[in-house]
C-alpha cells in the first residue's frame, strides 16, 4: 500500500483526505463510479435548486466539477510533460457565472461528468512513478501530479456530499 502525496498546497489535504483509495487509478475509477450514480440519483426537479439566494444550483454545482476536473488534468498533463511555468489560478464563479447551461439537462452533465473523468483515468494510467512525483508550479505553490490527481478525486466528492447534505435533505 502506498501512502498518499505529501507535496501540495495546504489547502489540497481537505480533498485528498475525502479519498479512500490508495492506488490514484483505483481512485479515480471508483469516483467515477460513484459519482455517476449519485447524479442519477438526483430527481430533474432538483436540476436548478439552490439552498439559498446565493448558491449555485445542482447543475452549476455538478458542470463547476468537471470544469475542475478538466483544469486539474490539464495541471497534471503539463507536469509530466515537463512544463516549467507557473499555471495560473481561475476563478470558480466567474467560470460559473459565464457557463451557458440553459440546454443542459442532468443526464448530460453525468455522461460529461464521465467522459472527462474517463480522460483522466486514461492519462494517469499511462503515468509512471517517476512522472506521478513530477512538481510544478501553481499559484500557492508547488504539487506534485499525484497530489492533482488525488485532488480532482477529492473535490468531485467533496462536492457530491454537499449536494446530498444541502441540497437534497
């Protein structure tokens, strides 16, 4: 069993703790899993539901997830491949704020939410030790690909949960 990743951002542990998995692909396929069947879970008529005036909707909530994830793997590509510049930070709500969801439907955001997070479990399977180790530069410090890899699985948990516990009572 290998121990976690050591080499992030403060702020990383919350979401690499959130990960059972010990093995990156094993986590990210078990997320996958997961998540998949708790967006088929949520009743359509929750899709555009905010607890509060606010916060984002459901579907704000799960298209903010793979956004992430698509951000993070492309972190996590361009470490490996070698890239020395420091990747810049975005902005979740302006990302929010600027994505057209009015022909998105619950069933796309989950067949989008897999097919992105697939991407990923392709890209980490074909990572070796040496490159999962790679450090680079992002806006509060240096990560290691691991450490993103363990990230995106964290945080579309993290996000999963909140949506269970806020939105669905």
């Amino acid at each position: 069993m290998k121990p976690k990743p050591a080499d992030h951002p403060p702020y990383y542990q919350y979401y690499i703790d959130l990960v059972d998995q010990q093995e990156i692909v094993d986590a990210l396929v078990e997320g996958k899993k997961w998540v998949s069947a708790f967006i088929k879970s949520i009743p359509d008529s929750k899709a555009e539901y905010a607890y509060s005036d606010k916060k984002w909707t459901v579907k704000q909530v799960l298209n903010h997830i793979i956004d992430t994830e698509r951000i993070l793997c492309y972190r996590a590509l361009c470490f490996a491949r070698g890239e020395k510049q420091i990747l810049p930070a975005f902005d979740e709500n302006t990302y929010v704020a600027n994505a057209n969801l009015k022909n998105t439907d619950l069933s796309l955001l989950c067949k989008e939410f897999v097919a992105v997070r697939e991407a990923s479990i392709l890209l980490f399977k074909q990572l070796g030790d040496k490159e999962l180790q790679i450090k680079g530069a992002i806006g509060p410090g240096d990560v290691t690909v691991l450490s993103i890899g363990y990230m995106m699985c964290g945080h579309a948990l993290h996000h999963a949960k909140v949506i269970q516990e806020r939105y669905l009572p």
